[in-house]
C-alpha cells in the first residue's frame, strides 16, 4: 500500500527487491526515501552526510544491482495498489 510517508513508501516499494544482498535492498530502501522526501534535488542534495552519498554512489556503481529487479519491485507494488 503506498502512504504518505517517505520511509514506509519506500519499504512497501522496495523492500522485496531481490537484490542478492539485504543490505542493498536496505540501501535501495533508505535512497528511495531521501530522494522522497527531497523532490526535485539531486541524489547529493537529498543525502544528509558524505558517508550517505559515497554509499549511494557506491549502491549505483555497483554491478551487483539489478535495475530490472528495482523496476520489478516497483511494478508489483503499483499492481498491489490496483488491487486495493
């Protein structure tokens, strides 16, 4: 179900998103809610301290991500949307 909420919009999103490693899918989460609660700013601007970017640059640079299986996650929760 999607909320108001940045955080629980981002769990119910994205934390099934087989990423092969729970601290990605963790990270995708914790991106997904900075970049929602900062619309309209870049990836840099929404993170808080150097550590949080360099682990979001670090997320995106990483091969290991499937962005197909992010897409998915997003499509199913959108389809579990319709269905409420």
């Amino acid at each position: 179900m999607f909320s108001s909420d940045a955080e629980q919009w981002a769990k119910d999103t994205f934390l099934h998103t087989d990423l092969g490693d729970n601290r990605r899918t963790l990270r995708l989460v914790k991106l997904a809610s900075s970049l929602a609660n900062n619309l309209g700013q870049s990836l840099v601007q929404s993170l808080k301290s150097p550590a949080d970017i360099e682990a979001a640059y670090r997320f995106t640079r990483n091969q290991a991500i499937d962005a197909q299986a992010i897409a998915e996650a997003g499509f199913a929760a959108t389809a579990e949307y319709q269905r409420l």
